[in-house]
C-alpha cells in the first residue's frame, strides 16, 4: 500500500452482548457438575463439536451417536470416556443428557432436533436449522412451550471479528451504511443434496442479519448449475433492508481460489474481513468518496476522493465454535436466550427459501431472459414472517 500508513490499533470493542468474544479464558465459572451432552452425527462438524466441549469448563461430553462404525471408532480411540452408540435413541432416551447437539445432514435436521426437544433436551443444531421455515416455526414453538434452549449453529455469529465489525457499524465509525458485499467462494465440494445457496450461503446470510440486527425486505437471486442438473453450484443474491442498506451474497463450489471475504461500504470508512488470512483478519480502510456541488449543473461537479490510514484492530484469536458451545453451556444453566436462538435459524431458511423460489422462477422463464423475480417482505402475519412474490 504505497500512499496508505497501516496502523496497528489498539482499540478493542466493547464486550457484544456479553463477554463471550473477549477471549476464551472468559468461560462460565460453572458449578462442579455442568450439564451432561452428547452429539449425534460424529462427521466433520460433529466431531469438531466433541473436541471443544471437551474443552470447556463445566461442560461434560457424555455420549456419541452415529450410523457409521468408521466414525464412532474415531470417537472411541480419540475419546475413551465418551459412549459411542449406533442407537439414537440411547441418546434421546437417557434421561440424564441435558442437551444434543445434532450434526448430520440437513434433511434429518427436523427430525432429531424436534425428538430431541420432545424428550425434554436442549438442542444445538448445526445450520441450516431446517428445511423449511414451517419446520423452524414448528421447532421454536416446541422449545418454547418445553421451555427448552433451541440454538442454530450459526458459527460466525460468535467470530470475534464479526462482532468488532458490528460494533464499527453500531457506533457509527463507519458512517452511513451504504453496502455489504459478501463472497465465499471455492472449488468443491459438491453436493448432491443441497445446492451451494443452502450449503454455503446460510453463514453468509447470518453474518448480514447479524451486522445490521435487521431482516432482508427484499431478495433476488439467480445461480447456475455447471455440473451436475438442477443443482446450482454459483448463486448471486441480492437483499434489500428497509434502512436503504443493499447485500450482495456470492457462493460457489466451482472457483480456482478459496475466498471467504466480506466488504462493508460507508460513507465515512470502509471495511474488509478476510478470514482465510492467518492474522490481521479485519482492515478498516480511511476511504471515502464525498462529490463537491458548487452550482447547479453537473458541470460544477467535482470529485472529492478520500485516501487515509489503514487500521489492522487488535482482534481476539478465541475459536468461533469453542463460544458458540460455551453460550450454549451458558444457556442451559442460566436460562438465558443464547445468540444464535431458534429465531435467527429461522430467519435465514426465510430468506433461503425466498432465494430458492426466485431461483425456480429463472428456471422457468429463462428462454425470455427478462424476468428477474424479486421477492418482498410483506405485513407480518400472526404464524410468522413471510417473504412473498411482489
């Protein structure tokens, strides 16, 4: 950066909603016997899950359910004192487990998640929450009147660096909010259950609505399918939220290089996270763009570019997912509602849903090339929030 000082800053922000992204020595003074878990799903996710629970101060891993003997021997060699049982009823019928956490595909999400609340546990599941935003209405209202915790695993809620950027934006660093621009792209891996939207764009989606503590008015998209028919593998979306803020979400299993990058446009700064660097994450960037008018014509127009310092924010390095658990833990102790609820699930499958209907539609009308479908954001109804066709 040739015209451009970085500056290492200091400043970290102010504890968001409680101490959880401050640093991961900020866990629960918690009593002698914490609640008892288990997992059900000991794949990728799951066995991240058991890892970091096992970390953590008055959280006790229990039990370990999965349909693949390859896995629960995996669990078995890598934890000993964990129960490992092909049987999800073990875990759903002990009555000594207080909560599950489920991480198995997205079409069993439903399934397990309702059982498990229904059997009187707390339920962490991993996103999307479910399939559809009826199954989400149904879930919530199960916790609510089993008074039970329902949380999503929406990880990035919990990343430090994304509670430093919705601090930026809430105390007004940044200016007016003009665009956030959300990319994560890679090669792979492909899936035959799912297109990349509900595989990948659910984190995209939770960051925005978390950022702006707001759900999208409207939502376009349109996408492509390459490989493999009618699975779209590269989605394009754009939301538009009643503040005047815009979103731009791109996904795709099907690019030369891993990006996972978020861009927040004001009219006072602007700001990148970058979460395949190693360190430095976030950089909020003293640019910005401010026309002079001296008359009344576009010929008194005159640009007024803005290039100031670079500031690199000291930012905790503490894992999303370990706090994500740790609120969860925090939950099921306090009776506190936890971040990422059963709410925040909902809202994102509402505006996957949205999405997905727009992509139907393009399908359909593709031989015209004109229609470009936009969904919008109607009165509430007393059975939920809808997003319907303008």
């Amino acid at each position: 950066m040739s015209r451009s000082k970085i500056l290492r800053s200091k400043l970290v922000p102010p504890p968001l909603l409680d101490t959880l992204n401050q640093t991961e020595d900020a866990e629960i003074q918690t009593a002698k016997d914490g609640p008892l878990l288990a997992v059900i799903g000991c794949g990728y996710w799951g066995a991240k899950h058991i890892r970091v629970a096992c970390d953590i101060r008055g959280a006790r891993m229990s039990m370990a359910a999965d349909l693949c003997p390859d896995r629960l021997e995996y669990v078995r060699s890598q934890y000993p004192s964990i129960a490992v049982s092909r049987d999800i009823g073990a875990v759903l019928n002990n009555p000594s487990i207080d909560g599950v956490i489920v991480a198995t595909p997205v079409e069993t999400h439903f399934e397990l998640a309702r059982a498990a609340l229904q059997a009187g546990k707390h339920a962490l599941v991993e996103k999307p929450l479910a399939m559809t935003s009826a199954q989400c209405r149904e879930l919530n209202a199960i916790a609510e009147e089993r008074k039970r915790v329902l949380m999503v695993g929406h990880t990035f809620e919990y990343h430090p660096a994304v509670g430093f950027m919705r601090q930026m934006i809430q105390s007004g660093s940044l200016g007016e909010l003009y665009y956030i621009d959300s990319r994560r792209l890679n090669l792979g891996l492909y899936r035959q259950d799912a297109n990349v939207l509900w595989d990948l764009a659910p984190h995209d989606l939770s960051i925005i609505f978390f950022l702006l503590e707001q759900v999208a008015q409207s939502i376009g998209a349109w996408g492509c399918a390459h490989v493999l028919p009618d699975v779209e593998d590269v989605v394009y979306a754009k939301m538009g939220f009643e503040s005047g803020v815009t979103a731009h979400v791109h996904v795709s299993w099907l690019d030369p290089v891993k990006v996972r990058q978020i861009t927040i446009v004001g009219s006072d700064a602007m700001l990148v996270f970058d979460d395949v660097q190693p360190s430095e994450k976030v950089r909020v960037y003293q640019k910005r763009f401010r026309p002079r008018i001296d008359g009344d014509s576009y010929a008194d127009f005159q640009s007024a570019y803005h290039h100031g310092d670079v500031h690199i924010p000291a930012i905790s390095n503490s894992e999303p997912l370990k706090l994500e658990v740790l609120d969860f833990v925090n939950a099921i102790m306090t009776g506190e509602r936890p971040r990422a609820d059963g709410v925040h699930g909902l809202r994102v499958v509402e505006a996957l849903e949205a999405a997905s209907a727009c992509l139907r539609l393009k399908h359909k009308h593709r031989s015209n090339g004109k229609h470009q479908p936009t969904f919008r954001r109607r009165n509430v109804p007393l059975g939920g929030p809808q997003i319907a066709v303008a």
